[in-house]
C-alpha cells in the first residue's frame, strides 16, 4: 500500500519543478484569453483607427480605379503604380497590425510572463506516434476543449443573434436613409455587435484560465519518491555529506596540528582544554589562536607542543576564556590582553633563561580574566 502512495502523483510541484518546467517552454497558457485579447484589440482599433484607414483605403481605391492611358501602354509605369499603391495601403493599416501584434504578445505574458525558449522548437518525432495521437485525441483535455468550442460557440451565437434581432428595427429603418448615412450608422451596428459578441468571450476566458491553472499544476505534481530524490540532488545525499564533513573537519584539524610546533605557548586546563597562541610583533595587532581543543584534541595539542618545546601554561580560567571566546585564526579580545600579555612575558623571560645561567621564572598564576569572558569550570 505504501509503495502505491509512492507512485501516486500528491505532493505539489516544487520550485525547481517549476523552474525546470519553465526553462522547457511550459508555463500557463490559455487560449481563450489570447482570443479575446485579440478580438478586443481589433474591435477597439477599428473603432478608433476606422476613419482614418476608410480615408486612406478610400484614396489608394480610388487612384487603383483611375484609368491613366499612358500606364496602360506601359508595364513599367503599372509596375511602379501598383507598387506605389500597396506601400500607401500598407502604411495605411501599419497601425492596426501594429495593435494586433502587441495584443498578441500581451496575451501569453499575462498568465506565463515573457518567456523564450528553444526546447519548445526541438522535433519530437514520439508525438507522431498514431496510439499517442489517439491517446490524446480521446483524452479528458480533448474532452475539455470540445465542451468549451461548444459552449464558446452557442455563447457568442446566441449574443450576435440577441444583438441582431434587437436592432431589426434600426436595420430596416436604414433602407429610407440616404446612402452615405446608412452605410455609417450599417458599420456603427456592426461594429456594436462585434464588440458586444468579443466582450462576451471575457465569461469564457474567465473560465478557462483558472482551468488553465488548475491542469498546469496536477500536470506537475510529484510522487512522493520525486520529491525525495529530488531533495537528495538538491542537498545531497546525507550519507555523502555526512562523510564530506567528516573529511572536512579531519583536515581542519590536521592544519591546527600543524599550526602548534609554530605557536608561542599553549595554555591548558590542565587536561580537558588547551589553547594554542601566537603573536608576531609587527605583523599581529593582537595574539591568535591558532589551535584549541578538549580531551582528546587538547592532549594531542600537550604532546604536539611538547615535542616542539613550545612553552605550556597551566591557566584554568584564560584556558576557558580562550576556548570559549576566540575562534581559530581569530585575534583575542581586548579584555583578555592584560592576561595574554603576561603570559608572553613568561615565555620570552623562558627563552632568554635557556641562553642564560639565572634562576628559572616563575610562570604566571593570578591571571585577570574580566568577568563577562569568566567561563565558570562546570558550564566549560
């Protein structure tokens, strides 16, 4: 039971899907929108760029009607006419066909936003297979779309037929106006019905694009097995990161190790914490630290530190400080210098008494620790 829940496509479709499903050229379409945007951008540009492309057909109708002797007998001079007369009518709807083309881009960006892509180009001969063709062709989306041509069809038909019918009278009325007059009030009717049948598909739009939504995203839903393997490419593979980690932090700690031989003095707890520090005059604003460990670690440190003949000193409360407060490669805190300071002076006095004969200093016991860097010994 629980591997079929496995199979089943429930869980939503996740960002990287989505941006996947994108980058392929799917987004949200709906054609029902792009249709009505178009027809309304046509209706609208008739209504406002009607005179004026009447007058400019009207002109190029009239000079192509005009019958000129010498172009008659001359094909280059017809050649030269007609050209002329196409350029004018052309220039003459450049503004409605320049409409229509922003109202076909403006379309599709309005649900999926502007998007290019070249997948979408790429052949797919499996669609040319005849089961898929018949898959699809008897399949709930055809389904769909035969239920909305019909539904799209006896909406705009019934409106023209309502708008129609309601102006017969206006129609008739027309036969006893001059010429001139019927034909302006003939293309006011028709343009009246064309829009009203246009605005009337913003009902089918409106029900198509939640459609439109609602079939995107079941298409890219995932199986719960999807959603997994697709965390794992995304974050990784815990097992890996895990290991990955762990190499990590073995190598981190082989640098610390090979930064003790190069420290100035490790300061211990004595046994659970050691902090190794380094101060380079000149080139250091303040002591680093350059290892620091507990237990194991910080035995390690002592061993390391002792081989190399790197001080040790012995300072419960700085050792917690330090571990506590500083990170590796970090500069100490100004409420810890007093103390540090101290403690560097202990190891060059150790390195001036290995090339003298005096007594052996004294190593440093009263150290200051300020009390908001004070790290009690049992929360160490």
């Amino acid at each position: 039971m629980s591997e079929e829940s496995d199979l089943e496509k429930t869980e939503p479709a996740s960002p990287r899907r989505l941006e996947k499903a994108r980058e392929e050229g799917q987004v949200v379409r709906s054609r029902e929108l792009g249709t009505f945007i178009m027809l309304m951008a046509g209706v609208i540009g008739l209504w406002t760029l009607g005179s004026v492309l009447g007058r400019r057909l009207d002109t190029v109708m009239r000079s192509a009607l005009a019958f000129d002797p010498d172009k008659a007998h001359d094909p280059a001079r017809m050649l030269t006419g007609f050209t002329d007369l196409m350029v004018e009518a052309l220039f003459g709807v450049m503004p409605l066909l320049l409409l229509f083309a922003v109202a076909a881009l403006i379309g599709p960006m309005v649900l999926g936003g502007w998007l290019f892509s070249t997948k979408s180009l790429t052949p797919d001969f499996s669609r040319l297979s005849l089961m898929k063709g018949l898959g699809r062709l008897f399949s709930a989306q055809s389904l769909v779309e035969l239920i909305k041509a019909i539904a799209k069809s006896l909406l705009v038909g019934g409106v023209g037929f309502w708008i129609v019918w309601r102006h017969i009278p206006d129609a008739v009325a027309l036969m006893n106006a001059p010429v001139q007059e019927a034909l302006l009030r003939m293309l006011e009717l028709v343009m009246l019905c064309c829009a009203i049948a246009a605005a009337s598909l913003l009902l089918v739009a409106g029900i198509d694009v939640p459609w439109q939504f609602y079939e995107f995203f079941r298409k890219l839903r995932m199986t719960k097995e999807e959603v997994k393997q697709e965390h794992k490419e995304s974050e990784g593979n815990p097992h890996v990161k895990g290991r990955i980690r762990q190499l990590q932090r073995q190598a981190a700690r082989r640098r610390m190790m090979a930064a003790v031989p190069t420290a100035d003095v490790v300061v211990t707890n004595p046994t659970h914490f050691a902090v190794a520090l380094r101060y380079e005059e000149g080139k250091m604003g303040a002591p680093r630290v350059v290892a620091k460990g507990t237990e194991a670690i910080a035995a390690r440190i002592r061993e390391l530190a002792a081989e190399h003949r790197v001080p040790i000193l012995s300072a419960p409360p700085l050792a917690r400080a330090l571990y506590r407060h500083v990170e590796l490669e970090r500069e100490i805190p100004a409420g810890l210098y007093t103390a540090v300071a101290e403690v560097l002076a202990w190891v060059y006095q150790l390195k001036h008494w290995h090339y003298s004969n005096g007594p052996l200093p004294d190593a440093p016991t009263e150290l200051p620790v300020p009390d908001e860097l004070a790290v009690p010994e049992r929360s160490a």
